[in-house]
C-alpha cells in the first residue's frame, strides 16, 4: 500500500482571504484518506522526506450518517 499526493490541493477559504489561508493536499492511501500535508511542510521537507513523515496523519474529519 502506498501513500499518493492528490493532485488537486483543497484550501480553506476563497477570495482574497485566500492568501492567509494554509493549503492542504490531501494524502490518499488507495481509495482512503491517509492525512493532510500543508504545502509549507510540502515544500520545507528535503528531498528524500517520505510524505507519511510531513503529514498529519490525523486530520479532522466530517462523519457520514449510515
């Protein structure tokens, strides 16, 4: 099982109050959510970083009812 990076990085606010909001990329483990990475901690990491390492692996999350 591997962690992937998605593509399209998700931030918290739009508009100009964009520019203070962090980004976070979600980090999938197959068809799961793994954890977040910001794209500080993205990019602060060295080259040879596993992401598992950067994420939070504990995020927040909104349960479904079932």
């Amino acid at each position: 099982m591997t962690d992937s990076v998605d593509p399209a990085p998700e931030t918290g606010l739009l508009g100009s109050a964009a520019a203070h909001a962090t980004t976070r990329v979600p980090v999938r483990s197959g068809s799961r959510l793994a954890g977040l990475v910001t794209m500080e901690r993205l990019l602060a990491a060295t080259p040879d970083a596993v992401v598992s390492e950067v994420m939070d692996a504990d995020p927040p999350t909104v349960a479904s009812r079932g």
